[in-house]
C-alpha cells in the first residue's frame, strides 16, 4: 500500500482544511482572494485524465459541491476553477472566488500578485464561514 | 424547447471543430498555442456545478478524453483545463496544450499575449494532426 503525500509546495502555501472522499481540501494562504485547492490523493497523477474514471468522476462531484458552497458562502460575482499545474506537478484543482471588484479582475489570478497571508484574525474569522462545508476531518 | 447558441464572443475567436455527446469542441484561433475549448449545450450555465449531476459527469468525460487525446498528438508537457468566464459568461472549458518551451511557460497564457491567426496552411495542417479525434460531426 502506497502513502499519499502532499507535495511540499502546496504544503508551504497552504493550510489543510480537511478531507473529502477523494481529495483534500486546501486554504491558500493569500488574504487577498478566497483560493481553495483539491488535491486529489492518489500517487503520480499529473493530469486529470489519468486519474481512473471513478475518481474522475468524483472530482468532479467534490469541486461543483466546493465551488457551489463557495459562492454561496462568499457571494462570488464568479469562480474560476482550473488545473494549471506548470510549476507543481501534483495534481491540484484551484477554486477561486472572484468579485468584480478584485484586485485582478478580469485577468485570472496565478502569477500575478506575491501572496499576503492571513493575520491569525482574518483565518478565524474565515474559518467561521466556512462552516457550511461538510469536511470529513 | 430551447434552441443553445453559442456566444458571439466564442464564435468570433474559435472554429468549430465538432461535438461530442455534450459540449461543442472549439480551436481557438491563435497559432501561439495548440488551445482548444469545450462548451456544454445547455442555456444559461455559467459555473460547472449549475449543470445537472448527469452532465457534470458527461463534461469531465469529454473533457478528459479531449485532454488526453491533445496530450498524444501534441507530445505535450502539461495540459492546462480551466473554468474561467471572467470575461464570457456561457460556460466553456479550456484545454491548452503547453510546452515548457512556448512563450508564456509558466505562466497561464489567458490574457497574456495578443492572438496571432492561423494561416490556411497552419490550419489544414493542424486539423490533420487532429483525425485521431472523434468528433460526432
């Protein structure tokens, strides 16, 4: 049985939120956008497709019940969700919520802007809002 | 019942390729980046998690089958899937082909770089490259 193991850069951008059935479910560390990641926990996946069709279509369910969570939870005017994966090469699915009043509306977000972490208020009171979302740890 | 049309903004950018059970299949028209776009015919879906469990389902199966298939023919280092719409409100799928050689590596390319058209001989070579798609017309 093989162990699955964050990548090294994500745990240095992020807290783990927790677990759903697939995937674990990350807060980036960036004040400046509500930025979620699920990573799914398999081993040596680069790309969506080469996960089995099961878990694909696990993803799926685990990112719309995400993405459909955080725009409630945060009134989003959009999300942009999207497996990029050109400098880390475990399998992520960003979950950004986006507002119109952004700092990098229309453009997407990646790249753009050095991360400004969250003081340990901003994460509480992030944490709190958060509680609609059904995590299994 | 409701007829799905295209948004003007998709028509003017991208050829139509074909379709799949789902979603239409888009070229995008820049010879920068072999980048392609799936569009689900459904009305008035702006966010992956508003189309039914049944076609979220069908959505990452073609999606999956397009990236996989892009990935083969173009010899590619990563795929780049993404849900954006910050600009285009009807719901489309990116899948961009990259190399760690193209001009934008590794940044994201949305937004970075004028289009460049493809010449008609790019184009037929490029659709000749693609046969191994199976499009249902």
């Amino acid at each position: 049985m093989s162990i699955f193991q964050l990548h090294p850069q994500l745990q240095q951008d992020c807290f783990l939120l927790g677990r759903f059935e697939l995937c674990q479910v990350l807060l980036v560390n960036d004040s400046q956008f509500p930025w979620f990641i699920l990573v799914p926990q398999r081993e040596n996946i680069r790309e969506i497709y080469q996960l089995t069709p099961d878990d694909q279509i696990t993803l799926i369910q685990e990112s719309s019940y995400l993405a459909k969570n955080l725009a409630e939870i945060f009134n989003a005017d959009k999300l942009n969700v999207a497996a990029i994966g050109n400098l880390v090469p475990q399998l992520h699915l960003h979950h950004v919520v986006r507002y119109q009043t952004d700092k990098a509306w229309t453009a997407p977000i990646w790249g753009k802007f050095a991360a400004v972490p969250y003081t340990e208020q901003q994460l509480n009171e992030l944490l709190e809002r958060l509680t609609p979302l059904k995590l299994l740890q």
